[in-house]
C-alpha cells in the first residue's frame, strides 16, 4: 500500500484551513452573522494555520520543524477557543456571558484587528448567541471539530515524518 507524502498532508491542511477561513469571512454578510471576538480569533488562528501548513510543505528543513510544531500548538489553541464557546452556548440563556469588565488581551487584539480591517475582523456579536446552526452544530461547534481533525493530522503528519528519517 503505497503511503500518502507527508507534504501532501501539510498541503491538505493549508487547503482545509484556507478555505474554513474563507468560508467564515463569506458567511458572515450572507448570512447577516454577527461574529463575536472568540469567532474572530478562530478565523485568524484558521488563516494562521493555512499558512504555517504552507511553510511546512515547504521542505525548508529549518522552517518544516518549527511550522510543523507550531501548527500543533495553534490547533490545539484553536481547539480549547472553540470549546470554550461551545461551552458558553450550551449554558441555560442569560447565565453567562463572553463580556466582562476590562477587555483582555484577547479582546484587544481583536479590537485591534477590527479598526485595521473591519471587512475580516469586526467583533460585533456575543459569544453565547449560536448564531447559524449546521446539523445541530453552531459554528463554534464545527470549528471545533475541524480544529481537532487539524491537529490530529498534523500529529500524524509529524509523527510520519520523524519514522521516516528512522527507518
């Protein structure tokens, strides 16, 4: 059986995260969404994530470890925000709430972002709202799961490349 390049996965990954990014940023006019900071910050780490898959297909052996690496990290970040928000969603309506006092550095960055470029990063909704719901998932909830896929081919992608150079 003939086994799948582990370039080839980076570059599945740079293509499933590119286009979970792009889906996010077309979906918010077309469906009148209005994202909150957690969905904003999901849509960065997915365009952070495209383009650390891209610099590790690369074959640049310096840049491949350290991209590689840091794509597992930013997944499993990606991961821990979108469960996070499920978790908020899940909770009885009016019991808690993404806005607080001071704004964290998460909220600032943000804020940020959305005074630079508003079209890609304006934080204008609350975290709990569901918003648009998929087969019974918010998009919290699916960003979750492709976050999770992601980091579990990317460990297997890693994992694959370092049996190579052993056998």
């Amino acid at each position: 059986m003939r086994r799948i390049s582990t370039r080839a996965l980076w570059l599945l990954l740079a293509v499933i995260t590119a286009t979970v990014a792009a889906a996010s940023i077309i979906l918010t006019p077309w469906f009148d969404l209005d994202p909150c900071y957690l969905c904003i910050f999901q849509r960065l780490l997915f365009m952070v994530l495209a383009l650390l898959a891209i610099l590790t297909a690369s074959g640049i052996a310096q840049l491949t470890t350290f991209a590689g690496l840091l794509f597992i990290v930013v997944s499993a970040s990606g991961a821990s925000v979108a469960a996070y928000q499920s978790w908020l969603q899940w909770q009885p309506a009016d019991t808690v709430s993404c806005v607080g006092g001071q704004p964290n550095l998460l909220e600032q960055l943000i804020e940020w972002l959305g005074e630079k470029v508003p079209a890609l990063f304006l934080a204008s909704g609350f975290c709990e709202d569901r918003g648009l719901v998929i087969f019974g998932l918010s998009l919290a909830n699916l960003a979750g799961l492709v976050f999770s896929g992601a980091l579990a081919l990317a460990l297997w992608a890693w994992w694959q490349s370092k049996t190579r150079h052993l056998v």
